[in-house]
C-alpha cells in the first residue's frame, strides 16, 4: 500500500538539539560560587542566597527576554500637551525590579551590616542576578551603593535609608517620601568630561543657607543620566566652593515635578532594558550631601561599590556563557560524539569554566575585604587596590569569553532566541561604565603611590599563598621588581594590572584547596602554557574534572 502523499513531506522531526536550559537552579549547579561563599565569610547567609538560585535559572530567565524585547519608551509630554518627562518600562522590567529588590540585591548588606560577611552574601545574590539579566545592574547597583555617600549628610540618611534598604519595589511616579521603597540613579558624566568629572559645569545656586544637606537649584545637563525613573539620583555640581555631590529628586518638597528636563533616551549596544537618557537641569531643586567642594571625596565610597559591581557584573555575564555552552556541549553530538566529549571541545570548555571560575573567587574576595572595610585597615587598603585591578581584569576578559562561549553553539548562539547576543552586546558595559580599563589602572598607580598600605595589603595576600605553585611564587617575585622601576611605570601600568589580576586569582585558587584548579590555572595563566585564545590549556589538564565541577 502506498503512503500517503502528505506523510513524505514530514521534513521537520527535530533532533540533536539540546533541551531547554531553564529552569534550573542557578546556585545548585554552581560549585564554585557555593564554595567562594563559604570561603569568605558569608555561609550563614546561604539559605537567602540559595533562595535566589530557582528564581535566577527560572523566571527571571524569561522576564529578562521579555525586558530586553520590548524597550523603554520615553513619554515627554501627556496627550494634552502637558510636560512630563516619563519613561515607561514593559512590565516584565518591573517584575525584574521587584524580585531583585525583594531578594536583597541593593540591600541584604546594609540589612545585616551587624554580620560578618553581609557583602559576601550580597555580592552573590548580585552574580546570580546578573546570570539572566543585566539592564536592572544600575538601578540596583546605584541603590545599594548610594548608602555611604548618604551618610555624610545625616538627616537626609534619616529620612531616605529605610526606604533605601526596603525590600518592597513601588514603580508609582509620585514623591519618594509617599513611597514604601525608593531607587536611586545617577548623573555624573557630561558631554566635556567623561571620567574627568572635575570638568563639569553644571551649576548649583544655594537656595538659602549653604552646606550638607542644604537645598540648592542646578542648572546644567548630564550626558549620561541612568534609570531616569529613579526617585532620586547623585550628581556632581559646581557651587562656589568647587565640585560638590547632591540628591536629586524627581519631585519638589511640594509635590510638582523637578525641572529634570529629559531631552532623549540613548541608543546603546546593550542594556536594552534600562533607560539611559541626557537631561537638562533647569533649576532643579537638590539637597548637597557632604561638604561643598568635596564631592569628589564624597562620593569616592559609593564609586568603590559600583565598580565592584562592575566586577560581580562580569563574573555573571561570563558565568551565564559558561552554563549555555556546557549545556549545549552535553546534549549535541557531532562527528558520532557529544560535543562535550570531543578532546578540541574539551578543552575549550575547560578553559572557560577555569576562567569562570577564577573571576568569581576574585570577586567574592573583594566583597569580603569590602565587608572588613569598616573593621580591618588592611583590609580596606586591600579593597581599595582590588577592586580596581579585578574591575580592570575581569571586565576586560568578558568580551572573549562570552563569543568563545558562542562559538560552542555555532550558528544558534548568534541568533537572538538564545541568550548570547544579549550577553555579548552586554559583555563590554562593565569595563565602560565607572571608569574605563586606562582609568582603572591609573587608579592602581595612584593608590600604590599615595597609599602604600595598598601594595603592603596586595603582597600580604599573595605571601599567604606561598609555596602552593613555583609559577606563582616567580610571578610575585618579578612584580615586585617590575613595581621597583618606576620609569615608565604609567606606559607599562595595564600589563602590570593585568598580571597583578592574574596572580591574585592563582594566590585565591592554590589557598581555595582544588589542587587540579589551582595547578591548571597557575600553569597556564602564569607558567607561559596558554595561547591567546581560550581552549589552549596543555594536554595534560585536568579538562574533564573542571567541565564537571563547573556546571
């Protein structure tokens, strides 16, 4: 008997495709986010973090789609022609704020800043909500690290923090004092000054009396002013004194709207969720925190915590990557195998979780010498030269990562029903935002020359690793006399931030105790056993051990 005609034109029987990824537990299946945890401080919190885990590998896994496919649409004027410089998000955008901000992203540590390890905690919860989206990062990020720059006028840390470090999220566009919880953006950057941001000119005219917590009218713009819904935003000013930082809301104490004038949304290569707009200041009404002319200073507390951000950003975005292109690797056969059984594959894949693993162990010990700030000097010296060098390094390898993470789908991890071109337009932000790779290591000269409790706190750490590998031991030993010649010691400042990065995540990975970890990481970051590319790694590398403790 014949078939039917129709039967013969079946052409679409799918196979060889990998299973959904999500949901899955996005803390669960993370050994090395799990251990860094525990090694740093913050164990006690990990009911809260592994809380997150489902959320992160699960609903905020389609939230972010939905987030980034429908963009923010700015709305300057009402249909009768009224001025009213709104910005309207896709409701899965709040959804992303409302779980970030019930979860404790910007603020479980300040929550629990009485507990040893609070920014630990927090600095997980950040790297797994960075996994599935990233646009939220500054909203959040700005709420949790305005928190120090507040503090220097203290009755506007009265009246703000407990709204700060609510856990309820309230998108209602009235007064932030009408509000249960309140998020906070920022305006630092204009079009003549970047990172100079002594350069501003923008103008802040006293109302009254002059000083902390004073109101002052600002005139001037912003070319970069992030998450505009925001209730309030820092900015930097010049009043009579010199630059000087202010609370900007989005309302006058009478309940009008300030004269925050947006004039456009960017257009970015990512973040396609959040709002980045330029405004005009036309005698908008702010609060100075801190003294006039220190703004500067002021604000130097809250920069340190964003950049850290910038850190746990990266470390996400390149953890992300890894778990897609494990996942694809074990359920795609090629050439009679799975792909993550080919030896070229495996060592691709093993490179990357190595990577990946070694970003966030730098990471999360940043966040514990933050934590120790306020307790351990050496600490604060530590995190003061940490930081940057993390943010300058890890930042840095993101880009590469997140397309060598591509290529382990082929043609599927450049269409956009995948997570990877989100990820790859993402990847670059970080080492953008709050100072760029030149910024961050002029910024490691800086403190070396100025605070040589920096370089003192960076050997201590090293020296507590000692012995665990002879590549790192010679690493040490060649930076301190490469540090020793201070004659072009600018020109040579990012290979010499790079190979601090480097032997800070080997001093981390020999002390964390995986020998196979450790060995591999120091043979081939510092030992001269690696290409250019990832998927280099000798042929002795433990490829398979490190693709199975990853993921």
């Amino acid at each position: 008997m014949n078939q039917p005609l129709s039967s013969s034109f079946i052409t679409h029987e799918v196979s060889n495709q990998a299973p959904p990824l999500a949901p899955y537990d996005a803390y669960a299946t993370d050994l090395p986010l799990r251990e860094a945890l525990l090694r740093e401080g913050g164990g006690w919190a990990e009911p809260s973090v592994a809380a997150f885990g489902p959320v992160a590998g699960g609903e905020l896994m389609q939230l972010g789609f939905l987030a980034n496919e429908n963009k923010p649409k700015f709305k300057p004027f009402d249909r009768y022609g009224n001025r009213i410089d709104e910005v309207e998000f896709h409701p899965a955008y709040h959804r992303i704020m409302e779980l970030g901000i019930a979860h404790g992203i910007p603020s479980f540590a300040w929550r629990n800043a009485d507990k040893v390890g609070a920014h630990v905690a927090r600095a997980a919860l950040a790297y797994l909500h960075a996994e599935p989206e990233q646009g939220n990062g500054c909203p959040l990020t700005m709420t949790y690290a305005c928190v120090p720059a507040l503090r220097h006028a203290p009755e506007l840390a009265r009246a703000w923090l407990p709204r700060i470090t609510s856990t309820e999220y309230d998108q209602r566009f009235i007064p932030a004092w009408d509000k249960r919880g309140n998020t906070i953006g920022m305006g630092m950057t204009e079009k003549q000054g970047g990172s100079d941001v002594r350069s501003n000119t923008t103008k802040a005219y006293p109302v009254g009396s002059r000083g902390t917590g004073q109101l002052y009218e600002l005139v001037g713009h912003k070319w970069f002013f992030s998450a505009p819904m925001c209730d309030a935003f820092l900015v930097l000013a010049q009043a009579d004194a010199g630059i000087s930082c202010f609370l900007l809301p989005r309302f006058r104490l009478d309940g009008t709207r300030n004269a925050i004038r947006i004039q456009r949304l960017k257009e970015k290569l990512g973040d396609w969720s959040n709002a980045s707009s330029e405004v005009e200041f036309q005698g908008a009404l702010a609060w100075m925190v801190g003294e006039e002319g220190r703004g500067v200073a002021t604000i130097l507390e809250m920069v340190a915590l964003t950049r850290q951000d910038c850190l746990i950003g990266s470390s996400g975005i390149m953890r992300q990557a890894l778990v897609q292109a494990v996942h694809h690797a074990r359920h795609r056969k090629a050439f009679g195998k799975f792909l993550v059984e080919q030896p070229l594959m495996q060592n691709v894949l093993a490179d990357l979780a190595l990577e990946s693993e070694a970003a966030v162990a730098l990471t999360l010990r940043v966040a514990r010498a933050v934590d120790a700030t306020g307790r351990d000097p050496q600490e604060a010296a530590f995190a003061r030269i940490a930081t940057a060098i993390g943010k300058y390094w890890v930042c840095k390898r993101c880009p590469p990562f997140v397309n060598e993470a591509q290529e382990c789908l082929g043609g599927a991890g450049y269409v956009e029903e995948s997570i990877l071109p989100r990820l790859y337009r993402q990847a670059p932000l970080n080492s953008i935002w709050e100072g760029s790779g030149n910024i961050q290591c002029l910024d490691v000269l800086r403190a070396l020359a100025r605070e040589p409790a920096t370089r003192e706190a960076l050997f201590a750490e090293f020296a507590l690793a000692r012995g665990g590998h002879p590549a790192l031991d010679a690493e040490v030993v060649r930076l301190a006399r490469d540090l020793g010649d201070t004659d072009t010691l600018e020109l040579r400042s990012r290979f010499l931030v790079e190979r601090m990065a480097l032997a800070l995540q080997a001093a981390l990975l020999v002390r964390a105790g995986n020998r196979q970890v450790a060995d591999a990481f120091c043979e081939s970051r510092l030992g001269g056993s690696h290409g250019l590319a990832f998927g280099t790694l000798p042929a002795h590398a433990p490829l398979k051990a490190l693709i199975d403790r990853a993921f």
